[in-house]
C-alpha cells in the first residue's frame, strides 16, 4: 500500500508539472556566469510563479550564485542539463548570526526541485571566509578553536549552511539533481510528509557533519535510487519531537559510502521510529556501521524490517543499543525489528583512511569491534530477528594491542548515557556478536568468520531471554568457548556447526 501511495503521489507530480507556467530565471535578470549575484532574481521568479497559483522556475545552463531562496507552494525549481546553482562563499549571505540553509521552505505544500543540474554549497570556498569573519571576531562562534576529534577547527554547525531545509511541508519532490560540497548536513526535512527523494546524487565530504540525507519527524517517505557519497551518516533518520516520530517510511536501491555510517536511526531519539521499510542498499568504504539503529533520548523504535544490504569495507555490521542520555523518565523502546540477507566485510583497519576528510579515529588501541546489540538493564531489546545473516571479519586480534578477559564479561561498562557508537563499550572479549539486556532474539541461517586468526570469543549473549539459534555457522574459530550463553534463559539452540564440537564450543553460565 506504501508503494501504490507513493506511485500515485509520483503521478499527481507528473500531471501538476505539465500543467504548470513556466518561469525562466534569464528573463528575472539572472546572469549564469559564475560572478553575478542573482538572489533577487532567482527570488522574484519564485515569487512570481507563486502569485499565478504555482509553476515552474527553470534554470538554464550556466553557473548561478546565489545566496538565500525560498521555495512557495505550488512551486517547482527545475535545473537544467548543466545548470549549476551555485551557494554564495560569502557567510553574511546566509544571516549574521544563526546560518540560513540556502533553499529553505517553511509551511508549504507541493514544491519540488528536480532536474539535471546541480547545486553546489561551494563548501571549500565558503569555510575560508567562515575562518576568516571568525579571526575578525564578526562571528560569534564557541567550539571552533576547542579540541575535537578530527584535529580540525570546527565552527559551530550553526555557523554553517545546510544546502536545503524544508520545515512542516507537505508534497515534497526532490528528484534527479546531484548536490554537493556543502559544510553541514545536505539536507534537513523536519517534520515533512508525503516526501519522495529519488535518483539523486549526492557528493559532500567538503566537510564535517554532512549527512547525505536526514529525516527528522518526517511521514509517509520515500527514498529511492539515491547515491551518496558523504563525510558523515548516509541516511539518517531522527526525532526531536517527543510528540512526534519518523513514520512510514521506504528506503530502497541506494548507494553509499560514508565517513560515518551510512543507514542510521538516532542519534536524536525523543519521539520514534515506526513502520520503516529498508531494501537493496550497497555500502562500501564506510567507517562506521553498516546499519545503526540507535534510540537514547526516550524514543520508541519499532515495526522495523531491513533486507538485502550488502557492505563491504565496512566497519562495523549491526549496530542496536538503547540508552538513556535523556534528563527525564522516559526509558527508550527497541522493539520488532527484522534484519534479513545481508552481507558485511568488515577490515582490520580504518575503511576510510585516507579518504578526503575520513571519520576520526578511535583513541585507544582496540581490536576488530564486533556487532552489537544492546539494551539496558531491566529495559531490554525486544523480538529482533536477524535470517540469512553472513558477516566476514578480517580478524587479526593481538592482545598485546588490546585484552579484556572473558571472565570479566558482566564488568563491561554499560555507558547507558554516552554518545551511542559501536565502539561505546571499549575492548570487548568477543569478535563477532555481542547481544546484551535483550528478550525474544532470534538468529536464523548466521554464518560469521574471520579471515585471520582472532583469539577472542566469536558471539556473547549475556541476560537474555527467549533465545532462538538455528543454523548457525562458526567456521574459523577454535576459541573456547565459541558461544558464551551468561544469564541466558529459555533458550532454543539447533543445527550449530563450529569449528570444534557443540559440548565443547558452548559454554552456559
């Protein structure tokens, strides 16, 4: 029913499109030569189409700078094959205070931005006078001189352009233009519906914090055939409503590398997650997961079904983990989520070293992170399933790079409060799942190995309730044990092939 939705609302696009005036930028006064700053003209034209109830705004060939636009209802800005828009590089363009994204909506209905053409924050440019109104001192900014990870200075994101914020609009069409070059996320829908993003290309790794795609709070969306390729998370879904939640939503047939990970619900988290199709997504070169599901601000997660993702060079598989970061009492919910035929590789190193503006590192020595999923105690992860599963690890553990000793599994910190990342919980005496605080789990046809030799305990379930293992595989691992079940209860374990045999490669606690 979400795919006949999405279909007709594509149809209606279609036929409102035909039937819109057309409104030609040059003839407003616009100059596609890469200098002339035509803001006001790009404005008027959008204007001028919202005054006749709705029409096109085309973009011709050539290289228009601008500085802030808004889109109206009704209103379709079209680029053309070769039409570049083009983000001032002046930061006053953008407020003297807080930065305005440059295409922005607020409150409208039936807008789209489709096309051929391009739109270009002008990221490398635009940092440089960034840098520089903050060396005057006519920018106001607190971090950028403090340490952060990236060994880089880093202005507030406030400082810094989004290319397109669209707030509590309904109808919204983003299809075919490639984006790039941007300093903060690419794009920000908050609180959108009825929203289809589709065979778009975005290129942004100009700098830090650039999402490819975020949907925060949005309803009835769909992303579909998009290629990214970003210095921060790939698709990222958040909430910060607690009244509110992302709602019905289909993400299909993307491509993405990312310096972060590339699908990913959180890290804001105060509403929810619900009802969230996944399907046919390529991930490569990205440093962090693969998929993150992650709800630490009181949010309810759940009805979430993921299928056929295939990554390679790729950090970290499977991600969950409730927590609990948020001030009041609202605990966070994982629940009902399904995870089926996927396929991860995942290095002894960095996926994205030396890659333009790559994720920081991790600051202590650490083996190979293994797949986690996590909840809290008393609050625990519940009905997942994760089918036709195959993770292959490149191992190599050395421990006298890292060691945490087996014994010690029930001291391993929960850090219910920290940021949520695959890596929260430090050296972890296991290399391919670790399943702790979670209720009715199920893993069916798994198969994980290692390419090198890894001294630590290949999967750890650790208080857990209702525990289904069916056809799983552990080919390359003679640790003992293979499977450590601590606090385990009511549990259903058939056809497991390990490396050594069943009473010797389980141990129960």
């Amino acid at each position: 029913m979400k795919k006949i939705a999405i279909l007709l609302l594509l149809s209606m696009y279609a036929l409102s499109i035909s039937a819109q005036q057309s409104f030609n930028i040059k003839d407003f006064g616009a100059k596609g030569d890469g200098s002339t700053s035509n803001t006001v003209f790009i404005q008027s034209a959008i204007d001028k189409a919202a005054t006749v109830g709705g029409g096109k705004v085309i973009m011709p060939a050539g290289r228009f700078i601008t500085g802030v636009i808004h889109l109206k209802t009704n209103v379709t800005l079209s680029l053309e094959m070769n039409a570049v828009l083009m983000g001032s590089a002046k930061r006053i363009d953008y407020g003297p205070h807080d930065a305005s994204a440059l295409i922005v909506a607020k409150d409208q209905k039936n807008i789209s931005i489709v096309g051929k053409g391009t739109i270009d924050g002008q990221g490398y440019e635009l940092i440089k006078d960034i840098y520089r109104m903050l060396n005057d001192g006519t920018l106001e900014d607190k971090e950028w001189k403090t340490y952060n990870p990236w060994h880089q200075m880093r202005p507030e994101e406030r400082n810094r352009p989004k290319l397109i914020e669209f707030t509590n609009c309904q109808g919204v069409q983003i299809k075919n233009i490639t984006i790039k070059d941007g300093l903060c996320w690419t794009q920000d829908y908050r609180n959108c519906s009825n929203l289809v993003i589709d065979s778009i290309t975005v290129n942004n790794r100009s700098f830090l914090n650039s999402d490819g795609i975020d949907l925060v709070d949005c309803k009835n969306a769909q992303v579909s055939n998009c290629n990214m390729n970003v210095a921060d998370d790939g698709v990222c879904l958040k909430s910060v409503d607690r009244n509110s939640s992302c709602e019905n939503i289909v993400i299909t047939n993307c491509k993405i590398r990312s310096s972060a990970s590339a699908l990913k619900f959180g890290t804001s988290s105060w509403g929810g997650f619900k009802n969230i199709t996944v399907n046919h997504l390529e991930i490569f070169d990205t440093y962090r997961s693969a998929i993150a599901l992650e709800v630490v601000d009181g949010g309810v997660m759940e009805n979430i079904d993921i299928r056929n993702i295939k990554a390679t060079n790729t950090g970290n598989a499977i991600f969950m983990k409730i927590g609990h970061r948020n001030k009041d009492s609202a605990i966070s919910t994982i629940r009902h989520v399904y995870i089926g035929n996927v396929s991860v590789q995942v290095p002894q190193g960095k996926p994205d070293k030396g890659l333009e503006m790559e994720g920081p590192e991790v600051l202590y020595p650490h083996n190979v992170f293994p797949s986690s999923i996590v909840g809290l105690p008393d609050h625990p992860i519940e009905d997942v399933v994760l089918e036709n599963i195959e993770i292959q690890y490149e191992g190599g553990a050395n421990r006298d790079t890292a060691y945490f000793p087996l014994k010690d599994v029930t001291k391993i910190p929960e850090n219910n409060s920290d940021y949520p990342e695959f890596s929260m919980f430090g050296e972890l005496p296991v290399w391919g799942f670790y399943v702790r605080h979670a209720k009715n789990i199920t893993m069916k046809n798994l198969t994980i190995s290692y390419t090198k030799p890894d001294f630590r305990t290949p999967m750890i379930f650790d208080d857990v309730t209702n525990l289904t293992l069916n056809k799983i595989q552990i080919p390359t691992s003679n640790s003992l044990p293979v499977i450590l079940l601590n606090g385990v209860s009511n549990k259903h374990i058939h056809n497991i092939k390990l490396a050594v045999t069943n009473k010797q490669g389980i141990e129960i606690r």
